[in-house]
C-alpha cells in the first residue's frame, strides 16, 4: 500500500483571484505546399501550411505579483497590481491531410 501519491497537493494556497471578461477576432490562412494523390486514393494527399492570428480584447484584472503580500504585526495587507488582459495570439503549424 502506498503512503502517498503524486497528484496530491503537499502545499497549496490561493492568495487572490479575479475574472476578466475577453471579446476579439481572427484570421488565417491555409498555403498548399505539397499536392499529391487524388482524395479517394489511401495515403497522403496534401500538405498545407496553417498560419493564424488571432486578437482578444480582455477587460482589467487585478493580481499579485512578487512583493506584492506585506506582513506586518501579525497583519496581512494585500498591493495588488492591474492591467488589462489584451492577448495577441499568433500560430504557425503544418497540415497533414490524408
């Protein structure tokens, strides 16, 4: 029998938390590089390369970052940190179609 296991947390807290709401758009295209056999057929028939973007227009959130918790007398205060959750989101990937 065993004493412990893997996926158990030994140490775990959660000091703060937030949610930020996300809206955006994106874009993309498919490149053929390699036209082989014909659909029907077994085996490899395309090779395509996947570029894409995409753009999120995140709302604000508020976080901790290091040096962020302060204690003091046996108090603790929190100076969390804020900035908008933007995120630009860029992919490059190959296609396999079989």
């Amino acid at each position: 029998m065993k004493d412990w296991e893997w996926d158990e947390d030994i140490i775990s807290s959660k000091n703060y938390d937030d949610v930020a709401m996300s809206y955006g758009g994106g874009g993309g295209l498919l490149i053929r590089v390699y036209q082989g056999r014909k659909k029907e057929s077994k085996g490899l028939y395309a090779i395509n390369i996947n570029l894409g973007f995409r753009y999120l227009f995140g709302g604000e959130a508020e976080y901790l970052k290091k040096g962020d918790i302060h204690r003091e007398d046996g108090n603790v205060t929190y100076s969390p940190s804020k900035s908008t959750t933007d995120l630009l989101n860029v992919n490059i990937g190959i296609v396999f179609n079989f």
